[in-house]
C-alpha cells in the first residue's frame, strides 16, 4: 500500500486537509487498511508508509527518514514492526531515543500485540487496540490523533464497502492454515498479487501462485489471506490436489453459505457455485485452491462470480484456463538471511549467509534445517562442512535423485529425528504411505489394532507417544497440524489432519528400509480398507470413497493379495463409476488390470470381477469396440470353466449386451438381455437387485428398438420394484424413474412425462448433484419434455445449461455428451442461430464418425437432423442427398418399420418435395403414415407427422379432396391427443410442413 488515496466521507472540523502517515509491518496490513480506512471517512488525507529496515542500514538513518513523511507519523506498533531486519530491542531503543525522544509530537501509535516491544517504545504513547471492539478501537484511535470522535452517520451498506475492523473474522471462515507467524518477505510478490486481483474484471479475477516444490506457494496463499482476508466476506480455503476431494470441500460451503439444500454434496457444490456466480449472498469472497497442480482435473469447477480465486500449483497450465500466473522463486538472499535469524536466532548474519548459500534460499528447506540447528551445538561451518563432504554410511541416507545439498540436508534432520524420538520418524514414514499434502491421521487411530506391527502399535495406542511424535514433527517444520472447524487437540479426531509437504514426502519415502516398507504400507492398506463404507451406490457416503481415492496409489493396494484391499479397489471403481469420476476410474482400471495379471494370472476369478469395472468405465465414455473385446473374452472364458449360469458369466454377458447396444447392434443386444434376464430369475428372482439391473438392461434395449410400449412396462416393472427392494432416493431408483418419463414421451404422453421427470429432477439434484451424469440425464428428459410441450423458454434454457455442464464434466466427445449437442442443435436450428446450429451439428457428426461405425444408426440420425440445418440455409440440393442416405442408412441399420426410420422418411418426403419431386415425396409419405399407423398408433405424435405431411403432399399433386379429408383428420387427432392450442397442433393448422428431430438414446 502506498500513495495517497482520495478522502471520502464529510470533512469534520478541524480535520480540513491534515495528513496522517501510517507507517506499518506487511504482517499488519489489514489493521492499517483498516485505520485508513477509519480516517479517510472523517475526510483525512492518508498515506500508507510499509516499514522496512534493511539490516545493513543503520535504524537511525532510517527513522529520520520517515520524519521527512508528510502530516502526523502513526506507527502500527506490534512485535513484527520491531523485528524487521531483524533487529534487537537494544537497537531499537537507541534509535527511539535518538530520533523520536526530541521531537515526540510527530509521532502517534497504536498498539495490535500484547508481546513484548523494546522498552523506549514507550516514548509513542501507543494506545492498546487489542481485546476490545471496532467501536471502542475507533474511539481510541481518534482520541490517540486528538481528533473529535463523535460517531459518523452512514449509510448501513456503506459500512459494509471498507476493511473489515482487523480483530473480527469474516463472517465465512473455513480451511485456512494457521498464519505462520515466522512469514519472511514477499512484500512485492504479495502486493502483486493483491493489485492483480482487485483490478480483475468481475468474473476474471483468478491468480495462479506459480512455483517450484518447496518455495512456499502455500506459505504465500496464507499470508496473503490473513493481510487481506479483512477486505472479503467469506474465506474459504480448499485442498485442490484431487477433483474428487475439491468437490467434497467445496461442497462443505454451502451451509456456511446459509443455502438451502440437502445432505449429498452434490447438490451442495451446485448450489455453492450458483450462490458464488451471482455473488448472493456474499459478493466479496475468496477462495484459495492449494495444490491444484492438474488444472486439467478440477478447471471447470473453478467458480465464476464477484470474487476472487487464488490458487497455488506448480503447474504453469492455469494460463490456458483464464488465471493469470505470478511467479513465486526462491527467497532473494536478504528475505533468507532474515528468515534464518528469525528461525534460528543463534547465528550471525554472515553465518545466516552461508547457510542460506549452502540451501539455495530454498525457503522449506531453510525452515527445516534451521530449527534443528538452532537447538544443536553443530556450527554453521561443521554443518556445511557435512553438506559438502558427505556423512558417515550408518546414518540415514536420501536419495541421490534429489540435488546433493537437499540429500545431505535431510539425512542429518532424519537422523536428528531418530535420536531424539525415533517414534517420529516412524509416524513419518507412515504418512509416506498416503498422497503428499492433508494426511487422514484419524483413520490410523479408528482402524482395529489387533494384530500390528508391535512398533507401529506402540505409536498408535499411547497418546502421549502419539503427540510427542507429532509435536517433534511440527518443531522441526517436517509436517503441520492443520484444524479444520474444530477445537479438539487430538490431530486424530475428526476435522485435524497433518499436511505433510509433497517434497518432504518424496524425500522420506525414497530410500526406507525394506522391512520398514513392507511394514508400514501394510498398515496403511489396513487402514484404507477398514475405513472403506462398503457401499459405493450410497451417494451419501462417496465423500468418504473422495477421501481414500487419492491414497490408494501411494499405498501401493494393487500390490496386495489381501482379499479386503482388494474389495477396497473394486468399490472404488464403482464409486467412480456411479459418481461420473471416469476418467480417474478408467486409468486405476488400467494399473490394477495389468498389476493384477501379473501378480494373480490371467484367469485368476479377480481378473473377471475387474474387467467387468473396468469395461464399464470405458463403456461410459464410448469405447464400445473395445469393451466388446473385452467382455467377449470374458463371457466365453466364464461359459467354459463355469458354465452358462454362473452368477459372473451372467453379469459378464450383461456387459456385453451394453456394448453391442452402443455398437448399434440391437437385436443381438435384445437377444443376449432377454436370455440373461431370464437366467437370472430362475436363479435369484424376481425381487434380487441383479435381476432388477437385468430387466433395466432389457429395457434401454427395447427403447432403442423402437418398442416403447413394451419398454414402458419393463420400466414400470422395474422401478416398481426398486422402490420397494432399495427406497425412492437410491440413484438406480431414480435412474429407473427417468427412464420411465422417457419412455412415455416417446409415447407421445407429454403431460404425464413432464410431471414424471419434474419430480424426478428436483430428487437427482437433491441426491446426486446437478454434475453427475445421471442428473444431466434427467435434466436433459426434463428440456426434451418441455420442448415437447411447447415450453420453448424452458427447453432452451435446460438444453444449453446441460450441454454446457457434460461438455465440461464428461468432455466434449462423451456419447451423453453427443446425445444433448444432437438436442441443442436442432433446439439452435429452430429457435437460435442456425449458423451455430450448423457449426454444432458438424462437430457433433464428425465426433460421432470417430467413435461409431460408419452405417450406425446414431451416425444417421445426425446426418438426417443435419439435413434439415441445410434446408434452412438454402442448400436444397446438399440436404436432399444427405437425408436421402441418412434414410437409407437408417432403413439398413434398424429396418424400414423402426420410428428411427419413419422419421428419416418424413424429412426426406419433405425434401423430395422441396426439389421438385411431389409424386415420389406423396408416395414416400403415403407409406411411411401406413407405417407409422400400424407400428405406433393412429395419434402418436411421429404418425400425426406423417399423416399431415400426407396431406400436404397430396395438395401438391392437385388431389385437393383427399388432403382435406386426411387433414382434417390429423388435425382432429392432433387436437385430442395434445390439445387444441399445442404448438404441433397450431404449426399442423398453419400447414407448416412437420420435420422430425433424431434423438439419440441412451445405451
């Protein structure tokens, strides 16, 4: 802070245009903001003066220095105004004496700290501005300035737009670390950082803090939050290492945020990102993701807003995702020298030096050294002299992968660690076994100690034991103990855990003993699995799977024939499965696959229970052609050892089914559902959820045959069922409930599947969350059913908003995602733009012709509905050829009697006629109404298309009679089946020819 800044408020008298300088520590910016603040109302001038005392300038000289400031000097008194340098009390009250002794009337003070201050500081006549409220502060500090303090008459808002009073917290405060109070330097970085930040454009305002490991990014994001923490309203601080842990705490939000919502955190991170977009009810937030080095896994929930985001990553990526980035490098020399006095008050400046030229300013390594050295009798010069030389070969060695200074470096803290508390490196080398960063101590505490490691049991049941580790750890800067919203001093309680820092983590776990190793990590593979729920569909519990996830590949679990780590794994997959997380899911599939083959053999039975995980993961993101593959040789190896009905052959063979239904291949597809369906109710039942899965199964095939009646009562069966085997909320239920809203709009039932699928919606968000692939489903059912109302405003709002999310949740080439870009195209060719309507449509058929096999009916279908974009933008000719192959295409794929089929036919009937072919457009539409007539019904809506552009059709060959009959006919069905006033009905009267929409179904 620095310069004047423009008086605001009325001018009191006596106050006309008189001039305070606040001179300040950057640790007490907030409390200097806020005197300013104060001051600048009752129409002061104010001038922010940083105090910084360069320790090779004498204290004096730069006391006298700021006598030259303008106005009345107020100094912010506190113990880190005094430390700076640093200095000692000896030469601050030498200078005191000297400089403000003969003229004390410049100078005014406030105090902020109850800690000891030199003792000539007595000569500021500081007032104490600690313990007490904003009132009584502001009191104290006009009376201190001899300025009236009668209280201002503001506005209520007004009171709102400054500082917050320092002492007070914003009203949201969660997840920050505690400050660390030995913070050295960064005064421009932290000054950069806040300017970049405030002069952002709403919306833009999202900093990376950029920087290698070690270099105190975090340590930066902190510092940064409590000097200018005063100026938001909400602070929330989130460990962004994992998407599925983010989600999680960031979802912790919302009740802190007053919103209105249910238990799943799913529908919480909705609403709190909803709730920070439009600023309501906190407009001046601030949210820090630290670690989030794979902007990649977490960028599209950064949140948007008023507010303001800082992350911290070693990753430079953030520039492409629309974060500016700002440098953080290792400590300048005098930023270490000072650092290490501060830590390590034994030593010299000159040995300060050496030291911080030996470290490399690294600032981590610098901390951690420097505490110990400060308790040890080894010199500076004997310790370099072991940086340079090496150490004896009996003492814990690092690995040669790191630079030799951080080799040598952190044998000799390990080794320090040992003889004083050998149970601290064992702790250590425990928390090597989870993901670098928060450390879930608590689940080493909970999990059952009968049968461990007698070392490791001795740590975990003797508290005492258990803190003295813990407190070794945190005097030497190895890990922090981090609280979050809890005052329990156990860090193994709920809401403490220890970070332990990424670099430190490598560093340990590099060259562990042997026998350590398998010790330890069998432990923490205990830990994870008696921490696993076991119930992976149970939405309510994934925030517990969010919080092992990211520790599995530090634990090695893929390595374990343990039975229990390996159901751990299993139910993982799943979760990530049932949670939309395929990606995440779709690479521990791959290592566990390949590690497992060669730890259990080919054919072991974990191998088939894997592969049926694994392939669905990949089925869910498109790679049908790979999953058949893969449960082809599942379901044929199974058939041979086991027989036709076995329990894993048969959800082998369901798995295969899925893929031929993503293939195109229908009737295979029903074919193989039917048969497994059937096996699986003579073994288990009717009531069995296996079987329920099964005729759900049997169910999508039946609607993408085109046979919806029969899928409606499969539906209706199914869910049924499920309500009463599980319960109305379970995420199958309500999967089960969407599917059943579909199937009656495509039926033509548009009011009973709007009413379905509206209720449905409201329980996906409340459940799942408004991300989750079976949610955007729904939603998506919900704008298909609006549209078909006539609710246009609606449908478009829901078609955009839902392709918006999967394309950033799934990625633009996920097949649901495909399904709402064909929806929004022919939403956009309609009622939008039709040039982004083409420019969507393209995309999308060209990613369709990657995933799918040219002649698959989804490929079609897309080429049909593109087709009609071409009418619209008088390429008759073009779309003329291009529906006529999508009709034939269609008519290959499905066969001529499919809806798929007849819709194909309407639009190319209508092309016929537009290029001047009305007797092969009547004939076309003649047989295409028969069709439609007796595949489904006289009024469902595709038949009344076609009955109307019958008519239409006929007029164009003069035969006037007949298409009024037949008109008039549809035009009476249309009117008694959606009503008089629908939007069909009214288009139909209009004789405005009818099109059909493709819309590609879930498979």
């Amino acid at each position: 802070m620095s310069g004047a800044r423009t008086p605001v408020g009325p001018t009191e008298k006596g106050a006309g245009k008189q001039t305070v300088t606040i001179s300040f520590a950057g640790f007490n910016r907030a409390w200097a903001a806020w005197i300013g603040d104060r001051l600048e109302r009752r129409g002061l001038r104010v001038v922010y003066l940083r105090w910084d005392s360069p320790s090779g300038i004498p204290l004096e000289d730069l006391l006298r220095d700021l006598k030259l400031a303008e106005g009345r000097i107020l100094i912010v008194v506190s113990e880190w105004y005094f430390q700076l340098g640093p200095r000692t009390h000896e030469e601050w009250n030498a200078a005191l004496r000297a400089v403000v002794g003969p003229d004390p009337s410049r100078f005014a003070a406030v105090s902020v700290t109850t800690s000891a201050v030199p003792a000539a500081s007595a000569v500021l006549a500081a007032v104490d501005l600690t313990n007490m409220g904003a009132e009584e502060a502001e009191r104290r500090l006009l009376d201190r300035l001899d300025l009236p303090v009668q209280p201002l008459s503001e506005p209520a808002h007004d009171a709102r737009r400054g500082p917050r009073f320092p002492a007070a917290m914003p009203e949201v405060w969660g997840g920050v670390p505690r400050r660390n109070t030995r913070f050295t330097g960064r005064e421009t970085l932290l000054n950069d950082a806040y300017h970049l930040l405030q002069g952002a454009e709403p919306g833009a305002g999202v900093l990376t803090l950029h920087g290698m490991s070690g270099v105190g990014k975090t340590q930066t994001a902190a510092e940064y939050v409590y000097r200018f923490g005063s100026e938001y309203d909400v602070v929330w601080w989130v460990n962004a290492e994992k998407r599925v842990g983010y989600r999680r705490l960031l979802a912790e939000l919302a009740p802190k945020l007053g919103l209105a919502t249910g238990q799943e955190y799913g529908e919480r991170l909705r609403a709190v990102r909803d709730s920070l977009r439009r600023g309501d009810p906190y407009a001046r937030w601030l949210l820090v993701l630290d670690g989030a080095d794979e902007p990649d896994q977490i960028w599209d929930l950064v949140p948007t807003g008023p507010g303001h985001v800082l992350i911290t990553s070693r990753n430079p990526e953030w520039t492409e995702h629309n974060s500016r980035l700002l440098e953080v490098p290792v400590y300048q020399r005098y930023e270490s020298v000072a650092f290490i006095r501060r830590r390590a008050p034994r030593l010299t400046e000159a040995e300060a030096d050496q030291l911080a030229e030996a470290l490399e300013d690294l600032p981590l390594l610098l901390d951690q050294t420097a505490g110990w050295l400060n308790d040890s009798d080894l010199s500076v010069d004997d310790y370099i002299g072991l940086l340079e030389g090496g150490i004896d070969q009996d003492v814990v060695k690092v690995s040669a992968d790191f630079p030799l200074a951080f080799q040598t470096a952190w044998s000799i803290l390990l080794n320090k660690l040992r003889e004083t508390v050998p149970e601290s490196v064992d702790l250590l080398r425990l928390c090597t076994f989870f993901a670098p960063g928060f450390v879930p101590v608590r689940l080493l505490k909970e999990m059952p100690h009968d049968e461990l490691p007698e070392q490791v049991a001795g740590l975990l049941n003797d508290p005492l034991l258990w803190n003295k580790a813990i407190n070794q750890l945190r005097q030497y800067s190895v890990v922090r103990l981090e609280s979050h919203d809890t005052t329990a001093d156990d860090p193994s309680a709920t809401g403490e855990s220890l970070y332990l820092h990424r670099m430190v983590h490598q560093i340990v776990g590099e060259d562990m003993p042997a026998e350590d190793r398998e010790e330890f990590i069998t432990v923490v593979r205990q830990a994870l699995a008696a921490a696993d729920p076991r119930r992976p569909t149970d939405p309510d519990l994934w925030p517990a799977y969010a919080e092992i996830v990211p520790h599995l590949k530090y634990a090695d679990v893929l390595n374990s024939t343990d039975p229990a780590i390996q159901r751990l794994v299993f139910n993982c997959l799943r979760y990530m499965y049932f949670s939309g997380e395929y990606r995440a899911g779709i690479k521990l599939g791959e290592r566990a696959l390949a590690t497992w083959r060669a730890l259990l053999g080919e054919a072991h039975p974990r191998i088939w229970e894997l592969t049926y995980h694994y392939a669905n993961l990949l089925r869910a993101v498109g790679d049908y052609a790979r999953t058949e593959a893969i449960e082809r040789v599942a379901v044929d190896h199974l058939r041979q050892e086991r027989g036709p009905q076995d329990l894993e052959h048969l959800r082998a063979s369901s798995g295969l089914a899925a893929d031929l239904r993503g293939l195109g291949r229908y009737d295979e597809a029903f074919q193989v559902s039917q048969w497994t369906l059937a096996a699986y109710r003579e073994l288990l039942g009717e009531q069995d959820s296996r079987t329920l899965n099964a005729q759900n199964n049997l169910g999508a095939t039946l609607v993408l045959l085109g046979r919806y009646e029969e899928a409606l009562e499969s539906d209706r069966r199914t869910l049924e069922a499920r309500r009463q085997l599980l319960r109305a909320r379970h995420p199958w239920t309500l999967y089960s409930e969407t599917s059943y809203a579909i199937d009656l709009r495509l039926l033509g039932r548009y009011g009973e599947a709007e009413s379905v699928q509206t209720k449905n919606v409201r329980e996906q968000l409340r459940v799942l969350g408004a991300k989750n692939p079976y949610t955007l489903k729904a939603r998506h059912n919900l704008a298909c059913c609006h549209y078909r109302s006539g609710d246009r405003e609606q449908a478009g709002k829901l078609f955009a908003d839902v392709l918006e999310q999967s394309e950033r949740v799934l990625g633009e080439t996920n097949p649901d995602t495909l399904r709402y870009a064909v929806s929004q195209s022919c939403f956009t060719r309609e009622h939008g733009d039709i040039d982004q309507a083409r420019e969507l449509s393209e995309a999308t058929i060209a990613r369709y012709e990657v995933m799918l096999a040219e002649g698959h009916p989804f490929v079609a279908g897309a080429r049909a509905n593109h087709a009609l974009i071409l009418r619209g933008v008088g390429e008759r000719d073009h779309a003329h050829v291009l529906v006529e192959q999508a009709l034939t295409d269609m008519t290959a794929a499905v066969g001529p009697d499919h809806p798929w089929t007849l819709g194909c036919a309407v639009n190319a009937s209508a092309l016929r006629s537009l290029v001047g072919d009305p007797e092969s457009a009547a004939e076309l539409s003649g047989t295409t109404a028969a069709r439609a007539t007796e595949v489904l019904g006289r009024t469902h809506p595709l038949t009344l298309s076609a009955r109307i552009a019958r008519a239409a059709d006929l007029r164009s060959l003069r035969d006037g009679r007949q298409a009024e009959k037949l008109e008039q006919e549809a035009l009476s069905d249309l009117a008694a089946t959606l009503g008089p006033q629908h939007v069909h009905t009214i288009s139909a009267r209009a004789r405005s020819r009818p099109y059909w929409d493709f819309e590609p179904q879930t498979t």
